[in-house]
C-alpha cells in the first residue's frame, strides 16, 4: 500500500503525527520543527496548532531540546561560541542559549585543552606557525580566546 506523497495542507492531526514522528527520533526546536513540516506542505497556522498543543503536552520543550543539543555538541568538542551561535540558529533564544551553556557546568579551558591534545598530539606547538594554526583550530571548533590561549598554555599576555 503506497502512502500518498503530500499530506493534507490543513490536517492538523497529520502535522501533529508527523512532528511527533520527527521528535521520537531526536530532540527537535520549535523553529526546526516549524521549518520541517512546513517544507512537507503544511499551512503555517497549522503547523502552529499542532506545535502549540505538543508543547502544552509536554512532548515539545526548548529546555529539553538545548539541553540534550548542548551535551552532544560538547561531546563533538565544540566550544561555548559556536554551540551558542547553533541553538540561537535553531530558534533558541540568545539568554536560554547562555543559560544552557552555565547549567553545563563544562571547564571550557579543559575542554579546548582535551579537543588541541586529541588532534594535535600531547607535544605543545613548536614554533609561531604550528601555535597560529592550532589556534585557528580551536576557534573555529568555537573556543574564547582565554579557553584557547589555556590549551596553547600561553600566558594571559601572549601574541
């Protein structure tokens, strides 16, 4: 039995199953879930209806969402600037964001140390070039310039 390929536009049951679908999967934001159903055809009011009742269900929340997105985004070994431009991209707000990090409870200079030494090696960098390109590295996986500078152990006063 073959399934028909678009749903109905206003079903909201269907856009309710669908989302419910989607979050047994993984955790979803609200803005992902919003985009994802309605890239499957469903109108925005009833995309709405259906989210707004899987929140009130408790099946859809933000805290849980972040949560789980900043424990797996840390365990990928990216830092607190990068996970917290993420959650913002994914509908989470900018204070929600921060307090997800602080509830955490990382060492983010610990962290960046473990992501250079998993990469690098245990050696410290050798000269300027292989410093600067470490460093690179570690900002771009997301780590403050404190954070980068403590896995270089450089002091707070180095180029």
């Amino acid at each position: 039995m073959r399934r028909s390929s678009k749903p109905d536009p206003a079903d909201e049951a269907a856009c309710r199953r669908l989302a419910l679908d989607l979050l047994a999967r993984r955790e979803h934001s609200r803005l992902e879930l919003e985009r994802k159903l309605a890239s499957r055809g469903f109108h925005a009011p009833v995309v709405a209806g259906a989210l707004d009742r899987l929140e009130a269900a408790g099946a859809l929340s933000t805290e849980r969402f972040g949560a789980s997105f900043v424990r797996s985004r840390i365990a990928r070994g990216q830092g607190p600037l990068r996970i917290r431009l993420e959650l913002e991209q994914r509908g989470v707000a900018s204070h929600s964001a921060a307090e997800l990090l602080e509830q955490a409870e990382v060492d983010w200079n610990e962290a960046a140390r473990e992501v250079r030494r998993k990469r690098f090696g245990q050696a410290a960098p050798r000269d300027f070039k292989e410093r600067a390109r470490q460093a690179r590295f570690l900002e771009q996986r997301g780590f403050g310039s404190s954070a980068i500078r403590a896995a270089l152990d450089l002091g707070p006063d180095s180029d």
